[in-house]
C-alpha cells in the first residue's frame, strides 16, 4: 500500500521504518530540511535498536523515502499518518498546534481519490472530529473563490476522507520489536471502508509473519468510536503510571517497617489478577509519554467537570519519589555542599538517548542547588555529545572517571552494561564507596563484597 508519514520522531519514524520493512511504499514527511538530509543519508536522527538497520535496507529496496514536500507525501499516500508531537503545556493539556497545521496542510493538499487519514499523535480525547474539520477547512481555504467570481454551483463535494485514530503503545528502547510484536492494534472510527484499508495495511503484522514467535495466535483488532480509541492510548499509560506510582508508595512504607520491595513486588506480581510487569520500584517515571498522558488526562477531566484523584496523587507520588534519591544522599553524606556525586545513566530509561523528563534533570538540578559537584556517565548521552539541558553536570565518558573522586554514587538508568561493572576497582576510585540503587538494579551482595555501601528503594 502507498503510505505517508508526517513527523519523523520516535512514533512517526519507526512507523515509517517498519510499515515499508513489511512491504509498503512509504514516505516520510518532516519540516526540519537538515533532519530530513540527515535520514536521506541513511542515518537515524534517534537511537533506538535495530531502527537503522531496517531504514536502511528500506531506502536501498526503494520502499521508503524522506522529503519536506508535504504535497508529494499527500499525493503518494492513500493512508496519511499523522504522528506530530504534542508537548504538554504548562497547564497539562496537549499543544495540538502541530496537529493543526498538519491537518490544514493535508487539505490544502487533498485532491483525487479516498484518503485515510490516521491520527498517529497522541491527541484530546475528541481530536478526531476536530481533525476532520480542520481538514475540511485546509480544503475550503484552497478552494476559495475570489472576490466576483459569483458561488458555487450545485452540491458541496463529498471530503475524499475519513479519520481514523490508530494510538500507539510502543516503549522506547523496545519500539521495533513492539511494532511487530504488539499485544492488540486498536482502530477508532465509523467507516468500514477507511477500517477495511488499515487491516489490509497491518495484515502482516496481525498474521506474525515479522514477530518473533511467527507461531502466536493473530493479533487482536478491536475497532471502536474515534473518542474511545483516543481513550485507549490514556487510560493505557495512567494505568501504567499508575502501577509503578503505588509500588514506589509501598516501597517507602517497606523502608520505614523494614521489609523489602523486591520481595512484596514478586509476591503480588505472581496474583494473575495484578501481574508482574511495572512493579519495579525506584525513583519514579518519566519521557515523553507518561507524564504528558498522566496531566493531559487529568486536564480531560477538569474540562468535564469531573476531578481525577487518584490520577492526581498517582503524579503526586511520582515527583515526590524523584527527590527519594537526594534523601537518601542526605542521610548518608549529611551535608552534600562540597561533596561530588556520580549519576549512573542519564535518559529516562534504558536503550534510549531520550531525555526528556529525565528523572536524572531533576537531581542534577537540586544537588546543584544543594552545593555538590555533580559527574554522570550514560551509555548513549556519553558517547553521542548531546549536552542539552546538561548544564551543572560534568559528563564522562568512562565509568572509571565518573567514579574517580566521588561520595557517592546513585544509579538512575538500569543500563544493562551496569550490571557487569568492576565495581571493586570503581570503589577503590572514590573518596567514599556509596551507592544509592535508585532501580534496585544491581546486587546488594556484589556491590558490598566490592567494598560499597548499599541504599536501595525499599530494600
């Protein structure tokens, strides 16, 4: 099928990379003419495993292409995938602006046959409608008449259209595997003929000829309204953040009575009922989705007259869990001005270079303001260059000079390479061996038998 991408971030672009992998004709559209050259030279402007590869390999079959021409990607695709960020503003709610001026360039654009166009972006609950008439309006602003030339005659023409909301449920630093590994496809809108076009688009993935058990049963396809599946994409992240906000609450409890969350964790996780996924405690969540999905929720809901509680204490709980590590500092080291502290890991989460609501941002920011001298050292962050928003860290590029000199040191990212760490020779590196656990990643035993204190998060 003839595909176009508008927006080439995490969703837009391994959208793109993976629909021509599995056989369509795609183009991706951005504004930023310098990202644009960048991906046409075959290099992805994200990290992001295995991504690379299959543009690549795409580009030399000829499948996908990359341009600024939002005219050439409208009238290449009969499936227009909008995937444009929406930043939350400082209220909460979503800036849509991009969407908007997506949706009017995609109907200044529209001419010929049936488009689908799929809301890809993250949006209000309600967008859909909303989309669908600034489309329209794209159409009516290309199609006016000038001064004198009399009206129109006959009928309206019939929109060439349907929206569709398609929300997405990939995690970052797992998103190629998820777009072919997905636990269900979710399709919003009233058109059999607009839904018929997006099953035959994701007929492979549904059929697992790309997953890794090409054995599994079909991917389940629930096709619902357009507002439900907008709600789908938030009520599927608050749970989430949900999940880890209480076992973060449950961990601060188990330090206080001296029982261990690891163990708490393990022992609810095995109720069939609850699950062991995202009862990891640590220093709390952050990115690019949760903490927009979370507030954009609760901002929902205050329009409607309704007040989110549990959602509000869930963000609550959260951006207290985030200073859990400094606490612990303090505890430990008494008085942090003069001291040095190490971050170990910096984005959000790990197999990601993505900062945005790091955890890591905000320790940095108040162990400055605190006096301590502050060194990190990530996987990505350190080897990449990027330096935005590092402003009052010392970045190294080597775990031996984070360790060098410093008080202590906190991990914030569960690298995997963490694990496999001298830590014997780290600790003989540093004026004090502390480690804050802020995972609950490493082993209590390795570390203390290197020769470190060990703090872990209820445990």
């Amino acid at each position: 099928m003839r595909v176009c991408v508008i927006g080439t971030g995490y969703v837009g672009l391994v959208t793109g990379v993976c629909l021509s992998h599995i056989g369509h004709e795609v183009i991706c559209i951005d504004n930023n003419a310098e990202k644009v050259k960048l991906m046409k030279s075959g290099q992805s402007p994200i990290f992001e495993p295995g991504l690379s590869e299959l543009m690549q390999s795409s580009m030399e079959a000829g499948r996908l292409t990359f341009t600024t021409d939002l005219g050439a990607g409208v009238s290449h695709g009969d499936i227009l995938f909008i995937a444009v960020g929406t930043p939350p503003l400082p209220t909460g709610e979503s800036d849509t602006r991009y969407v908007e001026a997506v949706a009017r360039g995609i109907g200044e654009h529209l001419n010929g046959g049936y488009k689908v166009i799929v809301n890809k972006s993250t949006v209000p609950i309600g967008s859909g409608d909303w989309v669908r008439m600034i489309v329209m309006d794209g159409m009516a602003e290309r199609q006016q008449i000038p001064v004198g030339a009399g009206a129109p005659v006959g009928k309206p023409e019939t929109p060439p259209f349907d929206v569709v909301s398609n929300p997405e449920f990939l995690r970052e630093g797992s998103a190629v595997y998820d777009t072919f590994n997905p636990d269900r496809i979710v399709l919003g809108g009233s058109n059999p003929k607009a839904i018929a076009m997006m099953k035959e688009l994701y007929e492979p993935i549904v059929e697992r000829k790309f997953a890794e058990d090409q054995s599994a049963p079909q991917v389940p396809i629930l096709v619902t309204d357009l507002s439900s599946a907008e709600m789908v994409k938030y009520a599927s992240n608050a749970f989430l953040a949900t999940k880890i906000s209480f076992i973060n609450e449950v961990a601060n409890i188990c330090d206080r009575v001296g029982a261990d969350v690891v163990q708490v964790a393990q022992g609810i996780g095995l109720d069939s009922r609850i699950g062991s996924k995202f009862l990891q405690a640590g220093i709390g969540w952050g990115g690019s989705c949760f903490p927009k999905d979370v507030s954009a929720l609760v901002h929902t809901a205050d329009d409607y007259g309704y007040e989110a509680q549990l959602l509000k204490a869930t963000i609550d709980v959260n951006t207290r869990q985030r200073l859990l590590s400094l606490e612990k500092l303090q505890q430990m080291l008494k008085i942090l001005k003069g001291k040095t502290v190490g971050l170990l890991g910096l984005t959000f989460k790990p197999d990601t270079d993505d900062m945005r609501d790091a955890p890591s941002l905000i320790l940095i920011e108040h162990l400055n303001r605190l006096g301590a001298k502050v060194k990190a050292y990530d996987p990505i962050v350190s080897q990449s260059g990027m330096r935005d928003g590092m402003t009052g860290v010392i970045v190294e590029t080597d775990v031996e000079r984070l360790a060098d000199g410093c008080d202590a040191l906190v991990l914030v990212t569960d690298w995997e390479q963490f694990k496999d760490l001298d830590y014997t020779k780290m600790a003989g590196l540093m004026h004090t061996p502390n480690m804050i656990d802020g995972r609950n990643y490493l082993d209590r035993n390795v570390l203390e038998a290197a020769g470190f204190t060990y703090i872990g998060v209820g445990h």
